[in-house]
C-alpha cells in the first residue's frame, strides 16, 4: 500500500526540483539562444561552411563536400599537407531548406587509405576526414556503445557517464485505468528511452529490429567485431551486437504478462521529466504499464524476428522467442480489437492494425505456417494502397512499423503471394524514386521535404528513408537508392550546412552538449548518441529563436535545453546503427 505522505512529500519535492530546474535551463537557453542565432549565418572562414562527412567515406563510393558559396578550386591535402588531389566545384544547386546555393567539390577517384582536408582556394580548410573501407567498422562499434551507456539497472562502464545499476527498485506497481495495483515482476533492465529515464517497449523493440535487419542481411559479418563490451559482460562469445539486442529482448521478456500481452514500459503515472541528475539518483517513481495490443504486436514481431535470426548463436534462446511471439499472436487473437486502457506516460498507441500486420509477416517469415501468411494477405487488402505513406509528425519515427513489415515480406523467398511482393516492391520503388529526385534536387542532398521539417526527428526520419532507399537497393540491385541513402548518413555526419555532426565523439565538430540526464555525471557526453537533428518544429522555433529563425536545415542549437532538436532517443539509434552497420557489411562485399 503506498504511502499517500510520503508520495505527496515526493511530488513537492520534485516538483520545486522541477520548478528551479526549469528556470535555469530557460535562463541559460535565452541567452545562448540569442548568441547563437550568430551561429546560423556562416561567415567564409571556418571549416564548418565546408560540409562534408567527419567519419569518412569508403574507397569505392562517391566522394564530395558542399559549400554554400562559389571559390575557383580547390586541393586535397594528406596528414602531410602534400596536395594528393585537385578539383573544381560544379553547381549551383539551390537548397530551399537552408535557403542557400550550393556548390559541389567532388574527388570521387581519391581512393588511397588515409587522412585529408580540403583546403579551398582561397586556404580555408574543412575538418579532417578519412578514406578506408574500414569507416563504417569504427562507427558502428562507436554507435552501439552509444545504446550501452543508455543501459537501465546495469553498471555502465564508461569514461563520461560510468554508474552504478540503476532504478532498481521502483515499477512495482501496475497501473491501469487510474487503479495502482501491487506488481511484484522484476521490471529491471532496458534502455533510457532517450535524455528521460523512462523505458518503453515499443521504443526497443523498434531498436531491437533494426539491429537485427543487417545481422541477418549478411550472415557472419559481425562475428568478430567485439571490441566494446568487457568479456564478463558478453553474452558468451556472441558478437557484441548480438549481446546488445538480446539484452533488449531480456527486458522485453519481463514486460509480458502470462497472457501473451505485452506492456507499454516503465514511466510515470503523469507527463514528468525528472531533472538532471544521474540515473542513480533519479527521485521520479515509475509505474509498469498496463498490456496494449499495439506493443504486444511490436513485441511479438521482434520476438519473431529473433527467433529467426539468433537460432545460429544460441538455438535455446531463439526457440524461447518464438514461444514469446507466438504467445503475442494467442494475445491478439483473444482479442481482434484495440487493447489500450489508461496508463502511465510512456508513448502509448491507440492503433493497432498495422503493428498485426507487422507480426503476421515476421511469424510466417519465421515459421513458414500459412495461417500467418493468410492473416497477412486479409490484412494487406484492407490497405489504401500497396506501400501506404507514414504519416508526418513528431511521432513518424514509431509509425513505420508498417513499412518494415512490407519490406520484410518481400524477402521472403518460399509462400509469400509474388503478385503482393510485386505490389509492394512497385510501391516502394515509387516511394524511393521520389526521394532520390527530392535529394537531388537539393543542395546538401537530404530527402526530406517541407512538411517534415516543421516537426521534430529529422534525423530520425531521414535515416529510416535511408534504410528503405537501402533496402530497395537490396532487392533491384539499384546503385542509385544506395548512394542517397548513403547521403544522409553523410548529412548526418557533418556533410549538412552547419558543418555538425549530430552525433557525439565523432568528427572534428560533433554534438556536445546533447539533452541526455546522465550527462551531469561528468558533464561530459558520451561518444555514439545521435540527436534529434535540425527542426522548425513551432515550440523551439518561438523558444529558442529571436524573430526570424535560420531556414530548417541551420536551424539547430547544440544545448542540453534544446530538447526539441538536441535529444538522443533510442529509436534512432537503433536506426543509424542499422544503417551504419548495413554499409561496413557491404564494403566487406565488393559486389556492393
């Protein structure tokens, strides 16, 4: 029974902790926010007018940097400063979201392994970068670390945010339509949904099969990239990738009822963000929520996905996925309508059908039954059409799921209908055409179009357009979807007209102060997370900006209050780290 004294003694606490929290952050934006208008208008001078990709490109694919403004030439530098290339700029290509004319620098033949500048003609010089095929290898390990260190109940090791097991004894209570009923589950482990504290499992679970979608795309690939995690806390001699996802599915695991249904995760019973301190010390008491059909048929689909995928690491374990996912699908099929009572403040859906079809596609994918493949088929002639389009908002990085059964269903290779294959295929196709003539039409080459940049995620929704570009690549062999998909992972690296990486520790110039609580540990970030990315989204337009804000592709401040563009949210990081892991696979196979 809880304490009504204490929990209300709670509440004024972190509610005058909130109020003072509040007023220091909006104090120090206001001012930082004024200062850093300046910012936005780039003055010829510094490397980061010359956009190009921090990380690096690989030898084989194509190679150029963007800069807002003409010069005669320019040179190629090695760490030596002899010139190994020259060139002259092509354009220009006006870029409506920075509101700009842009040049390109294009060095596509430089194919030696090393470190460079560009130097323009005028001696400005850009951030270092690097050629190898060993680029995406580095990233990826640096971007999963990115998702360890947001670890819930686990003593994270790191140098900047290094604590001891967290939030290990609240969530023992369910609550469901306004009623708290004691809940006696270990609720521990999961990931910090983002700069919160909160855990969703709608939010791992799309983590979760991202990582998994190129593990299973190239068999082996990863067997031997284990340089992050200690041995003690690797699953067996798995890859570190591999130990990643399943400890996103242990909690998972934790977050089903006996019934098969599945939670909506760990967060308050109200909206509340707790304040910046340390995970360990966090005062904000957590409720479970209550089961919803939606999560429960996310979840199930990743169990399912699982289930496929790690039977060559550990049979055991992915025979015990599939009795999860099948356990969702018994959920779903007592119950054909949406499930979603009140609960806590944890992202919850009240849409359920494209998540069902999500979890048809995956189970017959997995087991090959036809029931599931039938079900599918029902479910994919109630559609608008064949590859319907995501809907735009702050939410479109959780409303993808559909796309993700689609492309799924088109690499099954025994069962599936080839004439719904086709249908989807064509619509994907179409959807992707768009988008290398969007990207092509701007600039600095990101897909995005105005509607989405009035809303936050940018970089969340240009990086899954990049994996869909890039699975279309998969399935026609198509050149073109791959290299604009690589292209915004080029943006987001650095190759954008702020010259930002919008990931921390990489690059010369990257992220720093990203809104991530345990960043008060040491007030230091840690290397690997991927923040929201730029937005005119109309909360931080009028919050962060005096008068006019800088056009939608500059308008961005790197400050831990600036939460509508400069948080890291485990969704996209299970995105990029998709998408970097895809491109270290394929420079392992030169017929990619």
């Amino acid at each position: 029974m809880i304490d009504r004294m204490e929990l209300f003694t709670d509440r004024v606490f972190i509610f005058h902790r909130f109020v003072l929290l509040t007023l220091i952050i909006s104090f120090v934006a206001y001012f930082d926010s004024k200062s850093a208008v300046k910012d936005f208008t780039l003055i010829a001078g510094g490397p980061e007018e010359i956009a190009v990709d921090q990380a690096g490109y690989r030898m084989e694919d194509q190679k150029d940097f963007r800069i807002g403004r003409y010069v005669e030439g320019f040179k190629i530098l090695n760490e030596k400063n002899d010139v190994v290339f020259r060139g002259k700029v092509t354009g220009p290509i006006h870029d409506q979201f920075a509101d700009a004319d842009v040049w390109k620098g294009e060095f596509t033949e430089l194919k030696i392994p090393g470190t460079y500048k560009i130097q323009l003609s005028d001696s400005i010089c850009s951030w270092t970068f690097k050629i190898g095929n060993d680029i995406y290898f580095t990233l990826f390990q640096t971007l999963v670390r990115g998702l360890y260190v947001s670890r819930c109940g686990f003593a994270v090791k790191d140098d900047a945010v290094s604590h001891p097991p967290c939030h290990l004894h609240d969530a023992d209570t369910l609550l469901i339509n306004g009623k708290r009923i004691p809940d006696g589950r270990d609720a521990t482990g999961g990931w910090h949904d983002g700069g919160d504290y909160w855990r969703s499992t709608m939010s791992a679970s799309q983590a979760i099969s991202r990582i998994l979608w190129p593990v299973e795309l190239f068999p082996g690939a990863f067997d031997k990239v284990n340089p992050l995690l200690l041995p003690k806390e690797r699953w067996g001699n798995r890859p570190d990738i591999i130990t990643e996802a399943k400890w996103g599915l242990d909690w998972l695991a934790k977050m089903q009822s006996p019934d098969g249904g599945v939670s909506t995760g760990i967060g308050p019973a109200v909206f509340h963000m707790p304040p910046q301190l340390p995970p360990q010390y966090d005062p904000v008491r957590h409720l479970i929520g209550a089961v919803n059909s939606s999560h429960t048929a996310k979840t199930g689909a990743v169990f399912a996905r699982a289930a496929r995928i790690l039977k060559s690491y550990d049979q055991q374990y992915a025979e015990s996925c599939l009795v999860r996912a099948r356990l969702c699908w018994k959920f779903l099929q007592e119950h054909p309508t949406l499930v979603a009572p009140k609960t806590n403040n944890v992202y919850g859906r009240n849409e359920d059908a494209t998540d069902r079809i999500w979890l048809a596609v995956e189970l017959f994918r997995t087991t090959g039954d036809k029931r599931f493949n039938d079900d599918f088929t029902v479910r994919f002639k109630k559609l608008d059409s064949a590859y319907p389009k995501a809907p735009v908002s702050t939410q479109t990085i959780r409303n993808y799921n559909l796309h993700e059964a689609l492309i799924s269903y088109c690499f099954i290779k025994i069962g599936a209908d080839k004439a719904i294959q086709e249908k989807i295929l064509a619509g994907l196709l179409g959807d992707c055409d768009r988008m290398v003539a969007g990207s092509m039409a701007e600039g600095y080459g990101n897909v995005l179009q105005a509607e989405s940049w009035k809303e936050r995620h940018t970089n969340g929704n240009a990086l899954q357009m990049a994996w869909e570009l890039a699975m279309a690549a998969e399935l026609t062999g198509e050149k073109k979807y791959r290299e604009v998909a690589l292209r915004q992972l080029h943006f987001v690296l650095g190759a954008n007209p702020l010259g930002k990486v919008f990931v921390t520790g990489v690059g010369s110039n990257p992220v720093r102060n990203p809104h991530y609580r345990p960043l008060s540990i040491r007030n230091l970030a840690p290397p690997g997370l991927v923040v929201k990315g730029p937005t005119h989204d109309k909360d931080y337009v009028r919050e962060a900006f005096c008068g006019t804000p800088p056009p939608p592709e500059k308008s961005y401040t790197d400050l831990y209050a600036t939460h509508w563009c400069n948080e890291p949210d485990i969704e996209v990081q299970g995105q990029i780290i998709g998408l970097a892991a895809y491109f270290f696979a394929t420079a392992l196979n030169s017929s990619h």
